[in-house]
C-alpha cells in the first residue's frame, strides 16, 4: 500500500499540513481543483510557509482530481460545505481500505463524506491550530494548537499516525472524538454567531454576557440529550475563558462575513439547531439566534447554508 498523502485542498490547513509532511521527507502530492489551478500551482513551482516571519519554499508534486493511479492515503482540507462534492470526484481513485483523514471544524460533514466512502476508513479530526492564506500559495502558520484525531467506528490507532509527530504536527488520538469536535461546536455556537451580529471582536461579548449565559445553557442541554454528557461539563465557564483569552480576536465567522466568504453556519449553529429537532427539544435562544445570523447573511448577499 503506497504511503503519499495525498491532500485535497492547499488552503490554510492543506498547506501548513503538506509543508511539514513535506519538510520531514513523507511523500505528499496536492489534488488541486481543475488543470487552471494546476497551471497556475505550477508557475508558482510549489507552496511557500511564513513560519516565524520565515518563508519556506515546498515544490511540492501536485495533480488534478482526474490523474491516473489510486489513493490510499488522502487528507480532506477543505471547507464543511466543499469537503463531500470535493470527494465524490476522487471516489473512483480511492482504493479499497484507504484512510482518509477529515480535517473539517464542525459536525455533519464528516458523515456525509463517509456515507459516499464505504471502502474507506474515515478518520475525524479538531484542530486549534491557526493559519490563514497571505497570496496564492502562500500561507502563514499563526497559531500553534492541537489536533485530535479519532474513528468514531474503529478505535485502533492507524500506521500512519506517526508520521504526524516526524512531521512536527502535535497531534493525539482520541476514542472520543466526537465529544471533542461536539464541545469545539458549541464553543463556536456560544461565541461566533453573537461576534457577527454585535459586530465584534471576541472581547466584546463581556458586555453581552446575560445572552451567553443562555446560549450556553441550551448548548449544555443539547449535549446531553445527543449522548454527550462530558461535552456539556463546565462548558459556560470554558467559553468565558476563551472570551477572555481571545479577547483581542475576531472570531473566524466574523472574519468570514467581513470578508464576503461563505460561512460554515451549516456544520456548526445549523448542525445544533437541527440535531435539537430531531430529538424533538425545543431551543428557543439558538433558534432565534440562527434566524438572526442567517437574516444578516442573507442581506449581506451571503449564502446561508
Ligand atoms: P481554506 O479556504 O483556506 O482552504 C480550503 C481549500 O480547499 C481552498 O484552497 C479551496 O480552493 C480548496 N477546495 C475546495 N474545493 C476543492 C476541490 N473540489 N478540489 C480541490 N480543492 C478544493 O480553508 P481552511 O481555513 O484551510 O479550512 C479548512 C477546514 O479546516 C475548515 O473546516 C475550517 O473550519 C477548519 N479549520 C481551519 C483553521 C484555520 O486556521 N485555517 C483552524 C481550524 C480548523
Ligand atoms: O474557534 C474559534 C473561532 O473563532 O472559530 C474560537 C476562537 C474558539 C471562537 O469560537
């Protein structure tokens, strides 16, 4: 079984992955949109790193969904909303027992790529880590983090996964991923829809906290009721904390309507608002707040799933 990875996707995350695995001497090769975008990727010869004010070079290989040979290894970075009808271009390339690592933030994305994957293991992952594209190609590593990685349906740990540490990527496996990427949603639904609508940094929710209070109440009930009991333990006081540690920031939902790009809302309040109907609880302060967000989408000309 070949050991590339194979990496959908040379945003932010895609790239800072490809560069470490690059740097510690693993195969990689990046599956890139159309051939536009490889022409373009290949006048550029590779993806540059700004680690520490330092830029690195990478000329790593890149390809089209459409090239020949099959795919054992292959990490999804793409957004929630790109990540399923990114796949389904590479599903015949995928060979039978391959891994596929998710990298996406939120719920509900993961489920529908493994529903189009029945031949592949999916492995689920919630990362802190930061980065954000500076140019074409070119990213910058802006925050260290962490990244958990599990199978909700296989808890044995995968061959590859010390390729992560070689590669300098701080990672753990858990058998409880979903409780890590349920608590990091509802960190989000507390935080990032209220920094849209009052217009603020992450700071600024000190002076709306009667309205968190609510939201994370609702939140805590929602886990529980979904089989997520730990997820819900102590979770008000994790989100004041990072209110606090985070003050200065604006949340990536903010930077995403402020920049005019799509939002994950879908994966992430969405996600909440309806796993709640399907297990018939009523959630009046999240549904208003999911109205609220999705109004000012729509004005702003943004979509709203
Ligand atoms: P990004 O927009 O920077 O990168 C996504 C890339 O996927 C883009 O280059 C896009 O062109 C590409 N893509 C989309 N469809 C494709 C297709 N069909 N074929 C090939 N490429 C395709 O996004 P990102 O910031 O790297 O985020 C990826 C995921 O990681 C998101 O779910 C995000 O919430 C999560 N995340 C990001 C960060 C971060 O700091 N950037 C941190 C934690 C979690
Ligand atoms: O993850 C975040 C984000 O901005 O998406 C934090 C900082 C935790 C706020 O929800």
């Amino acid at each position: 079984m070949s050991s590339t990875w194979h990496i959908l996707g040379a945003g932010s995350l895609g790239s800072l992955w490809a560069c470490r695995l690059a740097r510690a001497g693993k195969a990689v090769r990046l599956v890139l949109r159309d051939r536009q975008r490889l022409q373009a990727y290949e006048q550029a010869g590779g993806l540059t790193l700004i680690e520490q004010e330092q830029p690195r070079h990478y000329a790593i290989p890149a390809e089209t969904a459409q090239a020949d040979g099959p795919i054992h290894r292959l990490l999804v970075a793409c957004k929630a909303y790109d990540a399923a009808p990114a796949i389904a271009g590479l599903v015949p390339r995928l060979a039978e027992g391959a891994d596929v690592l998710l990298l996406q933030n939120g719920l509900g994305s993961q489920d529908a790529v493994a529903d189009l994957l029945p031949q592949a293991r999916c492995v689920f992952a919630s990362s802190t880590e930061g980065a954000f594209r500076e140019g074409d190609w070119q990213v910058r590593f802006a925050g260290h983090g962490f990244n958990w990685l599990g199978d909700p349906r296989n808890p044995a740990l995968p061959a590859w996964f010390d390729d992560l540490h070689e590669a300098g990527i701080p990672a753990e496996w858990t058998v409880d991923i979903l409780t890590r990427l349920w608590r990091k949603l509802a960190l989000n639904c507390a935080i990032n829809p209220l920094t849209v609508l009052h217009a603020c940094q992450n700071g600024g929710l000190l002076g709306h906290l009667a309205e968190v209070h609510g939201l994370c109440t609702e939140l805590a009930a929602l886990l529980r009721r979904c089989g997520q009991p730990q997820a819900a333990e102590g979770l008000e006081e994790e989100v004041q904390r990072v209110i606090v540690a985070t003050a200065a920031n604006y949340s990536s939902m903010y930077q995403d309507v402020h920049a005019g790009r799509r939002t994950e809302v879908h994966y992430l309040l969405g996600h909440a608002c309806r796993v709640a109907a399907r297990h018939g609880l009523q959630l009046p302060q999240l549904e208003h707040l999911l109205q609220r967000l999705v109004e000012h989408l729509r004005l702003r000309g943004l979509p709203c799933d």
